[in-house]
C-alpha cells in the first residue's frame, strides 16, 4: 500500500509541486489583503489619536477672551451706587462665568473621552 502511494506520488510530482506553489501564492495574497487592512485601521486610529492629541493641547483655543466693563462717574453718590452695582454685577457674572466654565470643562470633557473611546475602540476592533 505505501509502494503505491509512493509511485502515485512520485509520477504526480510535478503537479503536487505546482499545487504547492499555487497555495502559497494564494496564501501569500490574503496576507497583503489582510496587513493592508490592518494598516487603513492603523491610519484611521493614527488619525483620531492625533485629533485627540490636537484637542488636548490646544485648550487655550477655546477661552474667549475677557471684556472689561465701564461705568459712569458724574458725581460721588452716583459713584458710590455704580461702585455698588458694579460689584453685584461681577458677582453675578463672576458666577455665571464659573458656571459656564464648569459646563464647558465638563462638555470638553465627555467629548475627550467620547474622543478617546472611539480611538481606543477603533484601534482595538
């Protein structure tokens, strides 16, 4: 029995050869198609990352800058009741900016690490 296998195989060897060469060549070709995906995954991810990286160290870029208020001086008591209201004025608005500034590090925040959630998941998938 292993005579005949031998002999089957030794007149068959030039299209067990070709068989060989065909399978890798095949091979060889899901390879490429697979490390070629591989790297439009790694191009995408090295995009988002960056973008991630370009929002992080730009955070100077979205701070307004701040706008200094004037007030009249037309006599002492009207001096005195700007002083008062100007006061009241930059508590309320010191407060509406603290508030605003908590929302906007918040809202920065969520979108940084929706951001990152989506790089890490484009990365790892």
């Amino acid at each position: 029995m292993l005579d005949q296998i031998l002999t089957l195989a030794m007149s068959n060897v030039q299209m067990i050869t070709a068989v060989l060469i065909f399978s890798a060549i095949v091979l060889e070709f899901v390879h490429i198609g697979q490390t070629s995906r591989i790297n439009k995954r790694l191009k995408r991810a090295a995009y988002w990352l960056q973008r991630y990286l370009n929002a992080v160290f730009s955070e100077n870029a979205d701070e307004e800058p701040e706008q200094e208020e004037t007030y009249s001086r037309s006599g002492i008591r009207e001096e005195q009741k700007d002083a008062v209201q100007l006061t009241a004025a930059q508590t309320v608005k010191s407060r509406q900016e603290e508030d605003m500034r908590a929302v906007l590090a918040h809202k920065k925040q969520k979108k940084e690490e929706e951001l990152l959630d989506t790089v890490l998941q484009e990365i790892f998938d």
